[in-house]
C-alpha cells in the first residue's frame, strides 16, 4: 500500500467513525480533508452523505454504505481532538492508525449508567412538563424498565422502527398500570415523561445543523429520519390507549397537562431541567468531563424559557425561539473554550425545549376521534419545532465562519 493509498484509508476510518457516532456532515468532512491534507494528499474529493461516504482521488475510489443509528459522542470528541493532534504535527500515520482502532474499539457507558440515565432523565422531564413527586416516582419506574427494554430486547432483536413504537407502548403502559393502582395524579405528565428517552434529539439537531450548511440532502433525510421516530412514538402511545380501552371498556378521557404546584417552582424546575439535560447527555455519550457543562447550557435555556413564558406577552413560539438561541449560543461559546464539538452541548441542551407534549397529545387525539383537536396540537409541536430550528440557524448564521470563535479568542489574549 503507497502512502497516498493509507491517508485516504485513514481519513476515511475518522469519517466513518464520526459519521455514524453523531457528527454533523460538515465536520466529517472537514476532518477528512485536514487529515488528508496534513499528510500532503492535495487532489482528495470527499462526498458525505447523511447514511454514506465517497472519496475519490488519484488512483483512488472508495464508496461504504454508513445506516444511520444512534449517537455516541465521546467518539466524535476522541475524533475531533486526535485530528487536531495531527494538524499540529503530533501523530505520525503509524499513530493515527493506531488511535482511530482504539477509538473505534471504544465501549458504549455501561448498562447501568444508560438505564439510571433513561430513568433519571424521565423523571426530570415529568416534572419540567408540569407533573408531581408522585407522576415523577412512575415516570422514573417507567423510563427504568423502557430502557432495559431498549438495551436488551429492541437493538438486538428488533428493527428501529418496530423497537421505537414497541418501547413507546411500554412505557405508555407501565404508565397506565402505575396509575391504575393509584401511583401518580396526572396520567398525561407521566407518559410524556416516560417515552421522552425516545426522542431522537441527534437526528434532529443535526438536520438542523446540516440545512444550515446548506447540505439540504443530508439534513432533509435526518429530519425525516427524526419525523418517521416521531410518528412511532405517537404510534406505541395510541395502541397503549386503545389497549386500555379494550380491558377497561371505555376511553381512558384526559384534561390536558396540569402544573403541579409543588414542583412548578423555580427552583425545582431548574433542578430538574439540569438533572434531565445530564441524563440525556450520558444516553448520548457525552464524556462524562462535560456532563456538567451539558447541564448548564440545559438549564439556562429552560431558566429563559421559564421566565418569558410566565412574564412576558410573547407567543410561545417566540419563547422557544429565543431559548433556542441562547442554548446554541452557550453551546457555541462551550464549544469554544473546551476545543470540543458544539454538538456535545447543544443536542442535550435542547432537550428541555423539544417539543415532547406535543406528540402525546397528538397521538391522544387521534385516538380519542378529537380530530380537531389533534391538528391543533399537531400543528403546535410543528410550529415549535420550527421555532426550535430557526433558534439554531440563525445563532450558527451569526457565527459564519467562525466569526464569534475569532472574536472569542481575541478577548482571550486581551485577559491574559
């Protein structure tokens, strides 16, 4: 193998490795080509896609199917630092080599810190969705079992599609049978809280990102790919109801989502908005040397969000809007002063403002025959999610090219 042949070889492995861990695509390729370029590979062409790659050069052409899945991301942040070891010159292609099979060969977080983590964020959520200590106790029960599930029945047995609507039912059930025994108040908050550890928080974010750099292809598929997870959830909630309909004899009637008031306090909020932003930050991967950093950049988001919505007139459109914002402007800033990607951040940090609610009741209403009403609250999770994205496409716009890094840096030397 010459050595134009291996540089591309190892590129390609980074790429691989980033592509399928959660990276947006203009990382990838970013990452491919400093690498390729380092080791002075000048007629490289590389095409990422959300699911492929393709990299051609001179007497070189390589093409690999990449299925899209879950994220890990202590592997985009080992990938993300070793390439800038090798821009400054610190790895040989020996090293490299070396260091992307240990990164490759790098383990998901261990069972228990994933099912603590699932239980832990769905408690977090039931209660930043307005639910009680008691909703939370079941929520929490229901996002233990949910993700034993996950871990060992769904990813080894199932395909995504079937897993995701199946653990959808679960949790929504072991909601029910909670409730019917007289554990937990408001049903509605406990579900939402429950089937939250299915959101696809990476699909979604980095579709985002990915029509903000202009790759409308890539993004497109990942924000279909997160609507098609959306629809499965609502799928398992709504054959939950239709079960209990069966066994009990009539339609279980909700009255929408009620505010506890022991728990609709700042200071419980903000408590459970840190808590529930960490969990999600270890089911996705996050080193555990930035869990704090995920919870912050979570909780200042929801401290906005919290704070327009009950003192301000904005619509809450405006209110997710501008969370957004400053929950990608952290995660910018984060990004920045840790040398780490900002996906890191912003993916977990976002997960107090998607919109959640907005499936259950959604999947509620169309089978309660409220038809009405499920367009409405269909409608309103859209106009959230839309409000979401366009917190984060404005904030990366303002960026540009690294513009807010380049000033960032200059106020650094301008301290020292």
């Amino acid at each position: 193998m010459n050595n134009a042949t291996k540089v591309f070889d190892l590129a390609y492995e980074a790429g691989s490795i980033l592509l399928e861990n959660g990276a947006e695509i203009s990382r990838v390729e970013e990452t491919m080509k400093r690498i390729a370029c380092h080791y002075g590979v000048e007629d490289e062409s590389f095409f990422v896609l959300s699911n492929g790659i393709m990299a051609t050069g001179k007497d070189y052409a390589r093409s690999k199917f990449i299925p899209i899945k879950g994220a890990s991301l202590d592997k985009v942040v080992a990938v993300n630092q070793l390439s800038r070891e090798v821009e400054q010159g610190q790895c040989t292609l020996e090293q490299l080599e070396q260091s992307l099979k240990a990164i490759r060969a790098l383990k998901a977080k261990p069972a228990w810190e994933q099912i603590l983590a699932s239980a832990v964020g769905s408690a977090a959520f039931c209660i930043i969705f307005g639910g009680g200590f008691m909703d939370c106790l079941a929520s929490f029960v229901a996002g233990l079992v949910l993700w034993v599930y996950m871990l060992f029945v769904a990813s080894k047995r199932l395909s995504r599609i079937v897993g995701t609507a199946s653990g959808g039912l679960l949790a929504t059930l072991i909601c029910f049978g909670m409730y019917r025994i007289g554990i937990g108040n408001h049903l509605s908050n406990m579900i939402i809280g429950a089937i939250i550890p299915l959101i696809p928080g990476v699909a979604f974010t980095n579709g985002i990102r990915d029509m903000a750099n202009e790759d409308y292809i890539a993004g497109t598929t990942r924000l279909l790919d997160a609507m098609l997870s959306f629809f499965c959830i609502a799928l398992g909630v709504a054959l939950a109801f239709m079960f209990d309909e069966n066994v009990f004899g009539e339609m279980h009637r909700l009255e929408g989502l009620i505010a506890d008031p022991q728990t609709s306090n700042f200071i419980v909020q903000l408590v459970a908005a840190f808590l529930g932003t960490v969990s999600f930050a270890a089911l996705f991967g996050v080193p555990r040397k930035y869990y704090f950093d995920a919870g912050f950049c979570g909780t200042i988001g929801w401290l906005l969000y919290l704070v327009l919505s009950r003192y301000t007139a904005m619509s809450p459109a405006e209110v997710l809007f501008c969370a957004t914002a400053l929950v990608t402007f952290t995660a910018l800033l984060q990004s920045i002063g840790r040398k780490c990607p900002i996906t890191v951040f912003l993916i977990s940090g976002i997960f107090p403002l998607v919109p959640g609610a907005g499936i259950f009741w959604t999947s509620y209403n169309i089978v309660s025959n409220q038809l009405q009403d499920a367009i409405n609250t269909g409608f309103t999770a859209l106009k959230a999610t839309v409000a979401i994205a366009f917190g984060i496409l404005v904030v990366m716009e303002l960026n540009g090219k690294g513009r807010i890094g380049k000033w960032f840096k200059k106020k650094k030397k301008m301290i020292a």
